[in-house]
C-alpha cells in the first residue's frame, strides 16, 4: 500500500495550459517536499510546506498544504516545455520523522 | 560544485557478479540516503546514515545488499550475487538535520544486469 499516492500519473497538455496535480495520504506529515526529476538525472527539490494551510509560490508553480497536513497540490500556470518532467512529493511522517518516503510521482509533458 | 556526486554513471554486470557504488555527499550534511528507483516509479527508501551510524535499513532490502559510511563522509552501497531484479537507478541524496528532511540528490547510479 503507498503511504503517498499521487494523481494523475501521466499527464500531457500544451503549452500555455494550466495544470495541477495531486499527491494524497492518510497519515499526517511533519514537513512534505515537492522534488522535479528529469529522465537520467536526481530529483531536484523544488519546495517544502510544513504549516497545514500553507501556500509557497515559485514564479509559475504554486503549491498548497493541506490544513490536516495529509495532502498537497502543484498547480502549474501556463505551461511551458521546460516543465516536462516527473514531480514527485515526499515527507516524513510524525511517527518518522528521520525517514522520507516518496509518491510514484506524477509524469508531465508539455507539447510544444 | 559541491553537489552530491556519485560514482559511476551507468553499470552493466552480468548476473551473479558483485557491484560497488560510491555516493559523496555534500560536505556539511550528516545525513545520507539511498534509495532504488525503477521506470514509472518514485524512489524507494534503501537505508540511510547518520553521520557513520546506519539508523535505519528497509525490511525489503535483501541481506545481498549492505551500506557503509565509514568516517561519516562517502558511502559506499554493495549489492552481492547480482540479479535481474536488482536492475534499477540507484540514488543517493544527503542532507541536514536541521533543514526539514530537505535531500539533495546525487545522478545516480544506472545499474544493468544481463
């Protein structure tokens, strides 16, 4: 069973659209990571919400914690190419909260 | 850059042949992660260190795999008596205790077994 699950798993839009993606549990988590992973390389970090409620922004890309900390959201505006990618949220839960576990992720492409 | 490193890119080995990968962290991180990754799916927690000490080691890794970090600075990941199964990209990433869990990332490791 995925403590964190992710939604949807693929996705493909054109450039210019708007999207948002999910990632859901149901265990409650001290700090949660939004991490972008390219074909061939390590994820690389993007974000962490720790606040239930909390909202970060990164220039196009907003992201959302849920006020019981046991889910999140990505939304992208006006897509571009360069987002193409795997997103992937993690976190550590409260009852570990020295160990990270990672969501299947979401896989984007953006159509020129 | 003083990014997490690791060594090597890529790795083709035939079954049944032992495989070592080294994963250099950033300097000032005490703690170090590995994790397998395969197609389609996020990365999998492995094991991970604090400073030399191995806290913890996934029930699903197999007693073929065993990790050390001597010294609390590079570590290196074994995997004995390779199988198919355990072709996969192999990822490192470190990180602070006091920075919220946040990880930074090696490469990885690409490892192929024939």
């Amino acid at each position: 069973t995925q403590l964190l699950e992710q939604s949807p798993q693929f996705l493909s839009i054109q450039e210019g659209e708007n999207l948002t993606v999910y990632c859901n549990s149901s265990s409650v988590f001290s700090s949660l990571q939004w991490y972008r992973q390219e074909p061939g390389e390590g994820p690389v970090l993007l974000v962490t919400v720790v606040t239930g409620g909390e909202v970060k922004k990164l220039k196009r890309l907003t992201f959302q914690f849920g006020d019981a900390r046991k889910d999140s959201s990505l939304h992208i505006t006006a897509a571009q190419p360069g987002d193409t990618g795997l997103y992937l949220c993690a976190g550590a839960t409260e009852r570990s909260y020295d160990k990270v576990i990672f969501g299947p992720g979401t896989s984007l492409s953006v159509i020129p | 850059d003083t990014g997490v490193s690791q060594d090597p890119r890529h790795k083709i080995t035939k079954r049944g042949q032992n495989v070592t990968f080294r994963c250099d962290p950033i300097s000032e991180h005490n703690r170090l992660y590995w994790y397998r990754q395969t197609l389609g799916q996020g990365p999998e927690f492995l094991t991970y260190f604090q400073n030399e000490a191995q806290l913890e080691k996934s029930r699903l890794l197999s007693d073929r795999f065993s990790a050390e970090r001597p010294k609390g600075s590079f570590s290196t990941l074994e995997i004995q008596r390779t199988e198919q199964g355990d072709s996969a990209m192999y990822l490192c990433a470190s990180s602070h205790t006091l920075e919220l869990n946040e990880q930074f990332f090696g490469p990885g490791t690409r490892l192929t077994v024939l």
